[in-house]
C-alpha cells in the first residue's frame, strides 16, 4: 500500500500502511500528497480522537552512499555551527549534545507530525552505525591516535597499561555482567548471566577515541595520561575475544573451554603484534627512499587501511595491529625515514584526519538516538547501569595497581582520575548493534547508548575539572 501517490485509498483499522510502517487505528486516505488519519505508531501513542495533516514523504526510497554521506557531513557540519556560537562544549562533546538535542525534539515533534519523525528515523537507519565504526572510521582514528603516542613515555608506564588492558578489562567484565544481572532481576526484567556477561565485555573498554580526543585538554598528570591512553589504545583485543566468546557460549554456537580461549587470544594478541610491526617497519622502509610528503601520506593512508583489512582476513586483532602500525610509523618511522618537511606535514595530516572523523563519529553517537527503542524499563535499567559500570571500572583500575605496588597504599587521586576518565564511546555501541537477536537485544542497545552519553557528556566534560581539583589538595 503505497500512499505517496496521491490517490485517494481507504485502510481497514487494524493494516500496516507499507510506506510509513503506521499501524492504523481507523481509516485513512492520501489526497494531494496530505495523510489524514487515526495513527498508532511504534513509540508514540494512538490518539483516536485528533486528525492529523501533513506532506506525505517518500521515506522507503533508499539513499545512496553518496547521498548518505553528504547528508551526514551537512548535519554535522550545522551542529558544528550551533555548539561553535551558542554551547561552547568541546567540539566532539558539543555536537553529541546537539545531535541529541536535535534528534529528541524530532521525536517530540513526531507526536504531531508522525511522517516527519519516521521519515527520520528512516534516514538515520540506513546508516549502519557498526560497519561504519569497524570498517571506516576505526582504522583511521586508531592510526592517528597511536601515531602522536611517544613511546619512550608509554614504556615507563608499560606494566601498568599491559595490567589494565588485559586483567583489568576481564575484571570489570566479570563484575559488570554480574551487578547488571541483579540489576535485571531488581527491576523486573531478567536476562541470563551469560548475557549479562556479554554486556559486561562490550561496554567495559574504554574507547581510546574517546578517551584522545579529551585527554588533550583534561590537564591530566603526564604519567596518568599516558596509562589512560595506553590502556584505550590496547584493551580492545581482550574485550573483542571475550565478547565474541561469550556471545558464542550465550548462543549455543560453541562451548566454553579455557585453552580454546587461551589460545584464541593468544592468536589474536600476538598475531597482532608480529603483523602490525611487519607491516609498519615494511612501511617505514617504502618512506625511507621517498621524499615525497602527498606519495607519504598516501602511504600511511593504505597502510592504516590496508593493514587493518588484512588483519582482519588473518583473524587478528586489527584494532590492535594498526595501533602497532602507528606507534611504529610515529616513533621509528619518523626519526628514520622522513625529512623535516614530510614530518610537519603527514603529522599535520593525520592531526587534521582525527579531529575531523571524531567529529562524525561523535555527530554520528548523538544522531544514532533517533533509531532506538528508549522505552521507560530501558531509562531505568540505564540508570541503573551507570553507577555499576563505574563501580566495576574502579575495581578493576585499582586491583591491578595495588598488584603492581606490592600492595602499598594506592594514590586515591590517581584511581579516581583513572576511573573517571574510563571513557566509553562509538565502540561499545558499535558492538552492540552487532548483537544477534535474541529477546534483550533492543534493551542492551538501550542502556549501551545511556551508558556512553552520561560518559561522554558527564564525564568527559568534568574530567579537566576533577584532574584541577585534586591537583589543589
């Protein structure tokens, strides 16, 4: 039943109009181009008694890459624009806030004009928020990121990022899965353990793209930066071979064993490694007979690229390979194989590259709202999720420390500052849009989705201030 073409058509209550996915609740007709009808539409409430007007929208038309792309770049360009004059937040944060903002009045709009919010929400869906992350922007921002990691600062720090990264991922796991099991429980909504687990793996690594893009300006003490940044650039290899695994024992498709683990992460790990630093020293050497800044960017590119796709075909971690690849390239690389002109510029690049995707990226977080079922059990279970993710971060922060320190008393300010700048971001939600069905999936995306933005709109934003308080005393 298609009703944009401007005939008049009559519904029996009860039919699903095919071109605005309307359940309808009495008849109703499509005369030039205006729906006029009784609506009940998933989200929004039916009311029998008002008589809506509006353009008809042509939303089943799908979207080119092209067009996609284009709309998304204009989008965010505009909240770019309103946080630059009227909000003043950090550009990533800000156009979070604006794109949440934004999105929330189109679904309160979405109560009169139900067309223009599913018209939207249709849009917004077309974009696949996870292949976007894992095969476009991912490569690129980790690249960048670990190219401007000096290693010779991140090797003093190297016990404690090696820590965090592997024990203190697989602490927090065990402790979130379990405290949002009994969350579950407690508020009438039960879902296994084992899946409770799986949330526990994909929200339990710090994002290192959010975690770069506001250690910048966070003021932080140098020794606490680097172990933050180590600790982003380098957990996600734990936390994708524990969700994978646990997401197969959740779903049956394979039984639990510790040496088929073991040995999973270890491919994965070292795998990584050996092919990260191949491919980056074979990079640096190409660099090295070249004094050509455009041919060395270009490089760079396919080899951030490139690299990450073929790990990827190895069934390695490729988070984990190209971050290998750039600190090779930014450490090794840039002292050997590029002239002072190539240097200023392909760092100039990159620097250029980061900002720009984690602006999409971020502008991507705050449109993704628009495309979820947020019903009042999720807010809740949301809510409730926060306080035990940031218990399981501090846990599992200031476990592997006192380890680390024989047990001598642990600098209350540096587990504080640490467990306050555990960022989460487009990985975790990314990770969980790629969830298989099953009958909690829209409720873990739900509270997935609160969990990042309370991290990225509460504690990004006050993490500078936390680091300038605890300085004073």
């Amino acid at each position: 039943m298609l009703c944009w073409t401007g005939k008049e058509m009559l519904c029996d209550p009860g039919v699903t109009c095919q071109s605005q996915r309307l359940r309808v609740r009495a008849g109703f007709f499509c005369r030039n181009g205006l729906f006029s009808y009784f609506y009940d539409i998933p989200g929004y409430p039916g009311i029998p008694t008002r008589r809506f007007l509006f353009p008809t929208i042509n939303v089943i038309q799908t979207m080119t890459v092209f067009q996609i792309t284009g709309a998304l770049l204009a989008v965010v360009a505009v909240f770019g624009v309103i946080n630059h004059r009227f909000i003043k937040l950090p550009d990533t944060l800000g156009i979070t806030a604006v794109g949440l903002v934004a999105c929330m009045g189109i679904s309160a709009l979405g109560f009169y004009y139900p067309a223009m919010a599913v018209a939207a929400r249709k849009i917004v869906t077309q974009i696949d928020f996870a292949d976007i992350v894992f095969h476009g922007l991912l490569s690129l921002l980790l690249f960048a990121g670990a190219l401007h990691v000096d290693l010779s600062r991140m090797r003093t720090q190297r016990g404690a990022v090696l820590m965090l990264a592997t024990i203190g991922v697989l602490i927090s796991v065990a402790i979130v899965g379990l405290g949002f099991f009994y969350v579950t429980q407690w508020l009438g909504h039960p879902v296994s353990l084992l899946w409770c687990l799986v949330f526990g793996a994909l929200i339990s690594p710090t994002d290192p793209i959010a975690v770069l893009s506001v250690l910048k300006g966070a003021g932080a003490p140098e020794s606490l930066e680097t172990k933050i940044t180590g600790e982003s650039l380098f957990n996600d290899g734990t936390a994708v071979v524990a969700f994978v695994t646990l997401v197969g024992l959740a779903t049956g498709a394979n039984e639990f064993s510790v040496t088929s683990v073991a040995v999973d992460l270890l491919r994965e790990i070292a795998g990584a490694l050996l092919l990260g630093a191949s491919l980056g020293f074979a990079a640096s050497l190409l660099l090295r007979g070249i004094d050509s800044y455009p041919v060395e960017i270009l490089i760079t590119l396919a080899l951030a690229t490139g690299g990450y796709s073929l790990a990827e075909t190895l069934h390695v971690s490729a988070p984990l390979a190209v971050v290998i690849m750039g600190l090779v390239i930014g450490n090794h690389g840039a002292l050997t194989s590029m002239s002072e002109k190539t240097r200023e510029h392909l760092f100039s690049f990159w620097e250029l590259l980061d900002e720009l995707l984690n602006l999409v990226l971020f502008g991507l977080i705050g449109l993704e709202i628009i495309a979820l079922s947020l019903h009042q059990h999720i807010l809740w279970l949301g809510l409730a999720a926060i306080p035990v993710v940031l218990l399981a971060r501090g846990i599992s922060v200031s476990v592997p420390l006192l380890a680390l320190q024989n047990f001598r008393r642990l600098n209350p300010h540096s587990a504080l500052v640490l467990t306050w700048g555990g960022l989460r971001g487009g990985i975790s939600i990314a990770l969980a849009l790629s969830l298989p069905d099953f009958h909690g999936r829209d409720m873990f995306i739900g509270v997935t989705y609160l969990v990042v933005v309370f991290s990225l709109l509460v504690q990004a934003t006050t993490l500078g201030r936390l680091v300038r308080l605890l300085d004073q005393r």
